[in-house]
C-alpha cells in the first residue's frame, strides 16, 4: 500500500518535472543557441589574434585583455562609461521617483499626467536621439531658446559639442517615464492605514516621507539601479546620433562621436567592425561584462544594507 | 481646524498640478521642436542668423520625407521584422513564465536566476559572436532569423508572466485536469485567455524592442531589406550628402506615429496592468 503510494507520489513529480521543461523549452533552445554558444565561441576568438581577414589565426592568451587595459584611451572610455552610467542612473531614477510623489494621492488629471509623462519612453531610441540633436542645437534649438527667454542664460550654449555626456544623460531623464511607473507601482504596495496612524501623531509631510514612502520604496529604488546601471553600462547608439560631428550621411558609426561620450561598448563596436580585429573588440566587450558583473554582484552586496525590510525577515 | 486642514490641502493640491503642467511643458518641449523642425524649408534650416519658426508651414516636407527614401519599402520592412520577433516573443515567454510559475521542482529557482542573469550579459557580447558565426554559415539577411530570435523570450517578459500566473489559483487547472485535459489543453483554453492584459503589455515591449532596434537589422540584413530605424539615420541626405534634418524629422514623425498610436489606444490597460501586477515583488 505504502509502496503504491510512493509510486504514485513518483509519478506525479515526474509528470510535473516534464511539464516544467516543455514550458521552458523555448527559453532553455535559446539560451544554448544564443547566449552560451555565442559567449562561448566569443570568448575563445578573444584569446587569439583573430582579424576580419585572418590566414594565420593564433592563440595569444589573455594578450588582448592586457594590451586593452594598458590603453589610456580604453581606460577613460571605461571612465567615462562610468560617470556617465552613475549620473544618467540617478538622475533618471530621481526625476521618475518626483513625478510619482506629485502623483501619489488624489491629483486633478492624475491619469493623463502618467500617461503623458510616460509617453517619451516609448518613442523609439533613434527617434529620441535625433529629436534631441536638433532639440539641444546652440542656434535653432529649443532648448537654448527656452533659457534664454527665461533668463537663464545670456548666449548659446553649444550643448552637443561643451557638453556631450550632460546631452546623453539628457535622453534619460527626458525617459524617465519607467521609473516613474516602476515608483507608482510601489507607492500602490504601502498601506494607508500606515499614513493615517502617522497623521494622527502629528507627523508632517516630510516626516511621512522619510519615515514610511522612502523605506518602503527603498527596494524599488534598487531594483532600478541595478538595472538600469546595467542598461546605462551599454549604451550605444545615442552618442553617434547626437554627434556634432556628424554633418553628412553615411553610417553614422563611421563618424565617432566625442572622447566624453565614446563609450565602451561602442568602442568594442568600432574596434570589431570598422578597425575590422575581431578578438580584440570581442575582448573589450568581454571586459565590459565582466565590469557590469562585479557591480552587480557590489549592488547586490550592498542592496541589504540600503534596502528597508521588515525586521526578523530573512533576505 | 479642519477648514484650515483642507484649505492647505487644496493649496497643495494645485501648486502639484502647477509643478505637473510645467513638466509636462518641458517633457514636450522637444515633441514641439519636432515638429516645428519638419515644417522648415530647406533654405530655414541653414540660414544665418537661425529661423526659429519657418514663416509657412512646409507641408511638402511630409510628401517629400515619404517619396525620397521609398518609405514604403522599409515601413514594410520594419513591421515584417518586429511582427516576425513580437509573436514569438510573447509566445516564449508567455510558456516560460507559466512553467516558472507553476510547477514545482526543485531546481525551479535556479533555473529562474539564471534566466534573470542573463540580463547582465552586454547584448554586443552575444549578437557579435552571433553576426560572425552566422554570416559564416550564410544565414544572413534571412528574416525568418528574428522569429528563431524570438521564441526564447525575454527574461523581463518571462518575469511578467510569471507574476500574472502566480496570481491565477490553482484550483483553476486542477478541476480541468479532473475533466481530463492535458496540460496543453490547460494552458490554452484556461490560463492563457486569463493573461491578456500580460500578453498585451508583453507585445507592446517586443514591438517596440523590435521596432526601435538598431544593431541587429544594421548587422543581420543588407540594404534592400533594412528596417526604418537603419535608413533614417543616412536617409535623408542631398546630393552633397548634408543632412536635411527638416525632411528627417517628418520621417521620424512617421516612424514614430505607429508606436504612438498602439499606446494611446491601449494604454489605459498597459499602464493599469503593469502597476497591478507586473512590478510588485
């Protein structure tokens, strides 16, 4: 009786195992197609001197990895990478957490706001890039026109070609419609009830603020550095597009933008296929991930420090 | 007391509207510059001191942007591609999600971590090695790659699922199951018609993904069959190869018009859906 029991029991697991695995098929086919395979092979064209035209293909070891970091020109494309990822980040991730306190409570015309103020988000990225060329423009541009008439500013600036990563960082702010809907969705998780006992010990506004809506917003906060630093580590095509030395057709990867916003992975795109040395720009990619690794693993490290959670919880 | 509570409540409540009204102002400042920018004449785009505002809106910009580039042909191209990745997509995922989300075993979760790691690999670091290899087989400029493409889904896709699943009881599958159906019967006819919200969030992401992605069409497909977001950027050029940014930004406004349109039309279930279930946990 019992051993029928077992059986049964086996059975059942069995049938559950299967039925997990035909549902995660798809996703298992393309993970070994497209990213263990490629990783993979990728990895081991980095360790040799492979070109686009190679005869004599050879194994150097990790040659190209120490001759890439030894490059001055490498390390402040990873510099600038990084300032670049840390100020859009926070930038982008304060500017959505503002909007989505002023539309927290009972707002006139709450549902329109979210839905314009999400809107740049979904406005594909080479759209945004060339909206924003003409947009910062020192003569025609709107923006220069928009300060000055305020009084902000006494001449134009030329704000593509003085200030290229502030321009970059520009396009996140201007599409920090998800972090916005990612800080509505958490304001949505905390109870009111925690406010009303807050109100009714007389605690402000601010108080309320600091004391209930950013603990319990903390792991929404992080959930969106984590990713969008992974994001922002990639960037790639916004600089070409808002180069201002980009005048005339043609690709627009053949023209590289500025130093402050040649950023890495766009070097390992310009090293692969318009310098045509396939493993040493597949080795810059590898660096770069190996970069986005570490800080996640930090992020993640750190994450249980800066994130609120209930007390005795386990993480 | 509380006349003076909600006085300055009210206060509060339209200095927010006035904040919101102003950002919303800057938001559209460059939508305004877009358009403003596709009614320019070619001589207004260039002249000394700049012209802010063209004198007559040029309407031709529109006929032009259109005609020059045989828009047609890459419109087309575009919705090929993204509806070739969307379906797919959302179909992968869709079976991922509801796998992760519904049957226990024991190396669910690892499994689960390791499909969200994947997001930290740099997309160059696959789609290079990939481009190589497959230009080397000659599987290059083929659209049929994009739907190979799609169907492992996206791991944020496949992470919505599963959110919208772990909502759906389990009582649900097992009064089917009793009726005898089999697990696919169960998904199709039960639980897939109880995630449309999900789907229709997960199609307008793949879509988007797909209709504004520029490495993949710029390195898989050859000229004849590029997609808008490859052609708009060397498109619109005159014969000294200037770029006629006036023309551009009336294609732009073209290229994004599809987008735009989705959105507004669904957007009061994309947004409510993903704030409800999507995000949280």
């Amino acid at each position: 009786m019992a051993g029928s029991e077992i059986k049964r029991m086996d059975t059942i697991s069995r049938q559950r195992r299967i039925s997990f695995y035909i549902f995660i098929s798809p996703w298992i086919f393309g993970f070994l197609l497209f990213q263990i395979m490629p990783i993979a092979w990728g990895f081991s064209i980095s360790l040799t001197n492979r070109m686009a035209f190679t005869v004599m293909q050879k194994f150097i070891g990790l040659d190209n990895y120490r001759n890439l970091l030894a490059d001055p020109e490498i390390r402040y494309s990873l510099l600038t990478t990084f300032i670049y990822t840390v100020s859009s980040t926070t930038l982008a991730v304060v500017t959505g957490l503002i909007i989505a306190l002023l539309l927290e409570k009972e707002v006139p015309g709450r549902g329109v706001f979210r839905t314009v103020l999400y809107f740049p988000y979904m406005i594909p990225l080479i759209a945004v890039g060339w909206i924003f060329k003409i947009f910062l423009d020192r003569d025609t541009g709107f923006f220069n026109i928009f300060l000055s008439k305020l009084g902000f500013i006494s001449s134009n600036i030329a704000w593509l070609s003085d200030f290229p990563r502030g321009s970059v960082v520009s396009l996140s702010i201007w599409m920090s419609g998800w972090s916005m809907i990612i800080f509505l969705g958490g304001l949505s998780t905390i109870p009111n009830e925690l406010y009303e006992v807050a109100k009714i010990d007389g605690a402000g506004y601010l108080r309320r603020l600091r004391a209930i809506t950013l603990p319990l917003l903390s792991p929404f906060a992080f959930f969106q550095f984590v990713t969008s630093s992974i994001y922002s580590m990639q960037k790639f095509i916004e600089p070409y597009i808002l180069n201002p030395r980009q005048q005339r057709g043609g690709q627009v990867t053949a023209m590289i933008p500025p130093r402050e916003t040649f950023f890495t992975m766009a070097r390992g795109y310009d090293i692969v296929f318009l310098k045509n040395r396939f493993a040493q720009g597949l080795a810059l990619l590898w660096i770069l991930f190996a970069i986005i690794l570490i800080i996640t693993v930090i992020f993640i490290r750190l994450g249980g420090f800066v994130v609120y959670t209930e007390v005795g919880e386990k993480r | 007391m509380a006349m003076l509570m909600s006085r300055q409540q009210q206060l509060a409540k339209i200095v927010k509207v006035l904040v919101l009204l102003l950002l919303v102002l800057i938001f559209f400042l460059p939508i305004v510059s877009m358009f403003v920018t596709s009614l320019k004449s070619r001589g207004e785009l260039y002249v000394f001191p700049p012209v802010v505002f063209p004198k007559e809106p040029n309407w031709d910009n529109y006929l032009t942007a259109w005609t020059m580039i045989h828009y047609e042909r890459y419109f087309l191209n575009s919705v090929i591609i993204s509806l070739f990745y969307t379906v797919p997509c959302v179909m992968g995922s869709c079976f991922a999600g509801y796998g992760f989300s519904r049957f226990q075993v024991k190396e669910r979760k690892t499994i689960f971590m390791l499909m969200l790691s994947t997001m930290m690999v740099p997309y160059m670091v696959t789609l290079v090695p990939l481009y190589l290899i497959v230009s080397r087989i000659g599987l290059a400029d083929k659209r049929f790659f994009w739907i190979i493409w799609g169907v492992q889904g996206a791991p944020f896709l496949i992470f919505l699922f599963r959110q919208y699943f772990s909502t759906i009881p389990f009582s649900f599958e097992e009064s089917a199951r009793i009726e005898g159906a089999n697990r696919f019967q169960i998904f199709f006819r039960i639980m897939f018609p109880l995630v449309q919200t999900a789907v229709i969030i997960a199609a307008i992401f793949a879509f988007q993904w797909s209709w504004s992605d520029y490495l993949m069409p710029v390195l898989f497909l050859r000229a004849e069959k590029v997609t808008l977001a490859v052609k708009l950027v060397n498109g619109y050029v005159d014969m000294k190869q200037n770029i006629l940014h006036n023309i551009g930004m009336a294609g732009i406004v073209y290229y994004t018009l599809p987008i735009v349109i989705v959105f507004f039309v669904l957007q009061k279930r994309f947004i409510a859906g993903l704030l409800s279930g999507g995000l949280k946990g």
